[in-house]
C-alpha cells in the first residue's frame, strides 16, 4: 500500500492514507505495530493528526492490552518466574508464580499467550497484596491521613476511590504503573478521606504532597490491565 504521508509520534509509526471511499476519519492498528489513518481525499492532515491525538491515550492502552508478550516479562518484585518445560501450567510456590511452558511449542500461540496472561495477573495479585497495603498506610502516617480500611480489586475502569465513611479502594492493576503513579493515586484517595470531591481546595491539597500529579495523572489516562 502507498501511503500519503508518514511520521513517528512517540516511537509509533504513523501512516497516513487518503482514499477515494473515506467519508471520515479511522484510525487502525496493523500488523507491523504502525498506527494507519485512513482519511477522506479532502480531509486536511492538520484534522487527521488532531484526531489521532485527542484519541492517543486510548491507542495505546488498546495496544498495551493486545501486544504480543515475551517471555522476559519482569513484574516489579520478581514474582513471576517464566520457566521452559515439557507441560503448560501455572503453580504458585510461596509467593512466587511459575510459569512453565512447553519449549517444543510456538510462545506466541493464542494458547500460551492467554495462559500467561493470567501467570502474570496472579503476579501482580500477590505484588499487590503486598505492597499496596504498606505504601498507603506509610503514606498515611507520613502526611498525617486517617482512612478507616482498604480494599484491592482488578477494574478496568478507576484506579481508586475512597467512601464517605474513608474505606479506600486500590486497583491491583496499579502494580504494571512507576511507583510514582502509585504514590499519586493513593495520596489522591487520601486526599478525599478529608475533601470528598475534586475541587481547586482538594486539588490543592494533593499537590501539597504530590507537586507534580498533572503530569503523573496524564500517564494514568494510558489504561495497563490484561
């Protein structure tokens, strides 16, 4: 395929493509991992790169969910172990996830890449439980917060939340972020256990504790779940 023009906007390759039959804008993900605008012939390139970047965030969080994952993949306390083997199976030993998959098989295989998916979820879980409660509770004391309990959950959709009577939720998925994100969302959720909306007065107080949660909060709009 020609295309009519071509760029790199944070590392992806994006081809743009005029055609005849376009009566609007579309944006795909092919096979080489580029990012296709398909345009109308008389669409400016100007509207079609604003498009694709009111609509980047969203990208590549649906790349992140679809990527193809290598058998390197490193959660952030070594709780996955990805090991060669004559079987396909997941085992959990103190702690510890083991993969084990079978080394005369394609890694790439819809099979074996589904049942690593869910290796690495249980990874995360156990990361989770542990650290997750540890870092609110240091936090807490740190910058003088009450919360009365926490709760983790795998969502897809919030990070956290904190309830009126001050039980803070925290999304396992939180885990796959820099600690640095962690740190915002939970001092976000503290922040609520004293102002229970978003306000100029309880954004203020975040950035007591977190200077610089914009640019921290504009990473979380990248969703990373599997």
């Amino acid at each position: 395929m020609n295309y009519t023009k071509e760029e790199t906007i944070e590392n992806f390759k994006v081809k743009y493509k005029k055609h005849i039959f376009s009566k609007s804008i579309k944006i795909t993900l092919i096979k080489d991992g580029a990012i296709l605008i398909t345009m109308p012939v008389l669409c400016p390139f100007k509207n079609a790169k604003k498009f694709l970047i009111e609509n980047f965030e969203k990208i590549k969080s649906f790349k992140f969910k679809n990527e193809i994952l290598k058998p390197d993949f490193k959660t952030k306390f070594e709780t996955l172990k990805t090991i060669k083997s004559n079987i396909l199976k997941i085992q959990t030993i103190k702690n510890i996830v083991h993969f084990y998959y079978p080394e005369n098989q394609d890694f790439y295989s819809k099979e074996i890449q589904e049942k690593y998916k869910e290796a690495i979820k249980k990874a995360i879980k156990i990361e989770a439980k542990n650290y997750l409660p540890k870092r609110l509770e240091f936090l807490a004391k740190k910058f003088n917060f009450k919360y009365n309990k926490i709760t983790l959950r795998n969502q897809k959709t919030r990070f956290g939340s904190c309830s009126f009577k001050n039980n803070i939720n925290l999304n396992i998925n939180l885990m796959l972020y820099d600690f640095e994100i962690i740190d915002y969302v939970i001092i976000h959720e503290l922040a609520h256990t004293k102002i229970k909306n978003h306000s100029e007065i309880f954004w203020n107080e975040v950035n007591k504790f977190c200077p610089n949660y914009k640019e921290l909060r504009k990473k979380l709009k990248q969703k990373k779940y599997f």
